[in-house]
C-alpha cells in the first residue's frame, strides 16, 4: 500500500484540527504616568507564548487611554479571522493578589491624565445608564480548577476595578458590546517586589483559567449580580463549596 493517501489523511486532520480552534484574544495596556513598563503587557506576552501551540490566541495591544481602548479593542476583533469565544483583557493593579473583576462603575475619576492627554475628574462614563454593570463571563467553575494555593494564596475575586481606564475599557465594553464574552484581570504592577514571580504566577494561573474556558462547548454568558442581596441568593444556590467560597470572598468586598 503506498503511503501517500494515509499521509495525506493525517494532514489534512491535522488541518481540520487547527483550523477549528476557536479565537481567543488576550488584551493589554501599555506604561503609563511615567512607568518603564506594564506588566499587564508582559503577562499577555507570555500566555500567547504558553497556549498558542494549543489555542488560537491573539494579543490585542492598548493604549492607556479612556475612550481609545475600547475603540482599539473592537478594531483587534474587527481583524480576527472570526469572532472570538472569549475576550480577557489584562491591566496593572496594586501589589496584592490577581484581582478577578466581575463589575464595572458608571463612573471615571483619575489623579492625572490617560496617555492621549484625556482626564476624568468625577463624572459619568455614559449618561442614563446604569450605575453598575456586571461582567458576562463566570470565572467560578476555572477558577476552582485552580490547585489549593492558586485559589487562596494568589487569586482574589473582585467588585472594584477602581475608576481609571481599566473601569472605563469594561464599563463601555459591557455597555456596548454585551453579545461579547469578556472578562478583566488585574496583575500585579511592575513596581511591585518580586516582580519576575509575579509575572509568572500571572502567565500560569491567567493560561489556566483561559484554557479551562476554551474547553467549555459555550461560556456562562450570564452578567454578574451587582447586589449584595443578589449575590447572598446565588450564594445559597451554589452547586458545591468551591462555588461558594468564591462568591463569599465576592460578597466579602461589597
């Protein structure tokens, strides 16, 4: 038997096998008020590096700007082959932990400007609408795929995304763009101690949970509750007590 159809076979599998990867695009913030770097931009950097042999990811790159960003970021999908399954975009946070955002604020304050000159001083972002919006993607089920340490020691939930261009790029994401599956991580910042650790605690936990969204038939499209009261109920229909831990430590920040 020549060997040339069985060849062909497994190439053209191994065509059918990539070619039905589902888009996911990573997006990130470049350095701002006089910083030397991002880390939001080097995390990105290398979950595309970790999960491109397994996953289509794109890398959608920012400016650190109120209104530009989102612009930016539907301007990345406008040139992916299709529409992506997940959008996950990364900015700079404090020191602390990975902060796992579920609500944006109809509101925008910052103590200097964005980096096309733009400031907020205490005002609306869209006028009539309303004052929260939650995010559309459940981080609980990757998240409590998480081994133990990731889950207590690393990963935070939060209800404050602060009132900077990050709030703004998910308040008008979630305004505008609600048909897209869209979440935001805060990563530590580049002035933070033990940045390398850092950094690459961020790439291995942020690869985890992306890849454990690509392996869902659909994603949870579902808005975050922005009610303590509301978030208690969910709490008590919890499917099991990882879900539950989650949605304490959530409830925990109101």
């Amino acid at each position: 038997m020549k060997p040339w159809p069985y060849l062909i076979c497994l190439i053209l599998v191994y065509f059918l096998a990539n070619s039905a990867r589902a888009q996911i695009l990573v997006t990130s913030f470049d350095a701002f008020s006089g910083g030397s770097a991002n880390n939001s931009r080097l995390v990105a950097q290398g979950v595309v590096s970790k999960l491109n042999d397994k996953l289509e990811v794109y890398h959608c790159h920012l400016t650190t700007a109120f209104v530009a960003a989102t612009e930016q970021i539907i301007g990345c999908i406008n040139q992916l082959p299709e529409s992506p399954k997940l959008i996950i975009s990364l900015g700079e946070g404090g020191c602390g932990k990975l902060k796992l955002e579920t609500v944006a604020r109809n509101w925008a304050y910052g103590r200097g400007t964005d980096n096309l000159g733009q400031s907020r001083n205490g005002e609306v972002i869209i006028a009539g609408a309303p004052q929260r919006i939650g995010l559309n993607i459940d981080w609980s089920k990757p998240f409590c795929s998480l081994d133990y340490n990731s889950q207590k020691s690393i990963t935070l939930a939060s209800n404050d995304a602060q009132t900077f261009v990050c709030n703004e790029t998910m308040y008008r994401m979630s305004y505008f763009h609600s048909q897209i599956p869209f979440g935001f991580i805060h990563v530590p910042a580049h002035s933070c101690r033990q940045r390398s650790q850092k950094i690459d605690e961020s790439i291995e936990i942020i690869s985890h949970l992306i890849n454990e969204f690509d392996k869902m038939p659909e994603i949870n499209f579902s808005p975050y509750l922005t009610e303590e009261s509301a978030l208690q109920s969910q709490f008590d229909r919890a499917e099991n007590e990882c879900e539950r831990d989650f949605l304490r430590r959530l409830i925990i920040s109101y």
